[in-house]
C-alpha cells in the first residue's frame, strides 16, 4: 500500500519545524494538512479524515495533551504521536495514558519520525486475521469487540480506546501463560522503553477496574517477573 494514500494531520506551532516536517512528509508521498495551534487542529480533525496525527504537547490556544484527549472522545483509532520538548516523565505517561500511541522528544531525526509513522500506519491499515476478529471473544462473562473497541457485560458496553483494545487481545491471545514486561510491551507497544513500562502499570490498573466485575477474570501481578491473565474456564 503507497504512502500516498495517508492523510496526515501535523500540528506544530513553530514554523520553522513545521515547514520542515511538512516538507519531508511530502516528499515521502503523504498528504499533509497543518495547524499552528490546538483550535484549529481541532476544527480540521472535525471537517477531514486522518489516519495519523502528529501533534505538539505544547500549543498555544489547547495544549496537544487536551486535543489528543478531545480526539480520543470520538476517534479511539487514529495513531496520535506526540512531538514534545518535555522530558519529564509524568509528562510522557500523560500523553500515552489519554490516547497517544507514541511520543518524540526533540529534537528529532526525521528518519526517526518516518519510521514511526510508517509502523503505526501499517499497524492501523492492518486487518486482523484470527477468528475472534471478526465476531466476538468471550473472556469470562465479557463479550470483547476487537473491531468495534468494546467490552461487553449484560448488555451494557464499554468503549476502550485502541491500545487497551490491543492490550485486552494480547492477554486473550496468551491467557493463563506467565508474561513478561518486555513481552507484553515488545508485542503490545512496539518497544520495551523504561517510560511505556510506566505506562503498562496504568494501562494494568484501567483494565482490572474493567474486568472486576467478574471474578473468573484476574490480571495478577508476578513480581519481578510480569503477568498472568487468568480466565477460569466454566465447568
């Protein structure tokens, strides 16, 4: 599939980095729209289709940490990845947490961020080819909608975002196997950097919330070692 076909929302306000990324981008085959601040990254997401963003942390007008989580609201697939100068932790826990699929410090190489965009390009554009892809997964009492992003308990549904949904049929796919950190974010995330560890154990934390409802399902923590999902099968 031609890059051609990728429409890519990049929302920077420093000019002079936004010509540059613009330029590139285009050289590569993609079709670029930009935005110097978080207002009209907004109103251009609400008037076009993207399949990815590019988006700055700190924008004037809406910061890239609230455009991302307005996003998030109503589109819980398209790839958002993060440009930011900050280098604090918390900062880049945030960005994955509210709905980021990755994050750049700068300053950055430009291979650096083409091949991010081609990854999570493939990623989205990809069916999946199990059979729980196209009907549902049942885990414990829960009906797991992969491709609709939703997790289902006597009838009332929850929407997830896309990298819990990609989470959730990771632990499925491996249920009962003892998993590693490196495992699960090598799989999962792409990466085992020290930062998405951080952001595993939130993600870990939101989905027991989701699965306590059902005693049969447990995400259980083995120290220094990772994980089980444990799903106990009816009798």
């Amino acid at each position: 599939m031609s890059s051609n076909l990728f429409r890519i929302l990049l929302v920077e306000d420093d000019e002079a980095l936004r010509f540059i990324v613009k330029d590139n981008l285009t050289e590569h085959g993609y079709d670029v729209e930009v935005a110097a601040d978080g207002e009209i990254a907004l109103e251009l997401f609400e008037q076009n289709s993207f399949d990815l963003i590019v988006l700055d942390v700190m924008l004037p007008k809406i910061d890239g940490f609230k455009v991302a989580e307005t996003i998030r609201k109503t589109n819980d697939q398209v790839p958002i990845i993060f440009l930011t100068a900050r280098s604090m932790t918390e900062d880049k826990i945030t960005g994955l947490t509210i709905g980021g699929d990755d994050y750049i410090p700068k300053p950055f190489s430009m291979e650096e961020l083409l091949l991010k965009i081609r990854i999570f390009l493939k990623r989205s554009q990809s069916q999946p080819v199990d059979s729980e892809s196209s009907g549902v997964l049942k885990i414990g009492q829960f009906d797991f909608h992969f491709d609709d992003l939703s997790l289902t308990l006597n009838g009332e549904a929850r929407n997830l975002t896309l990298k819990e949904a990609e989470l959730i049929r990771y632990f499925a796919r491996n249920a009962n196997k003892v998993l590693s950190r490196n495992e699960i974010l090598e799989n999962v995330w792409g990466s085992d950097d020290y930062f998405l560890g951080r952001s595993l154990d939130v993600f870990i934390s939101r989905l027991r919330k989701y699965f306590k409802a059902d005693a049969s399902v447990k995400i259980i923590n083995l120290h220094g070692i990772g994980f089980r999902f444990s799903v106990k099968k009816e009798k």
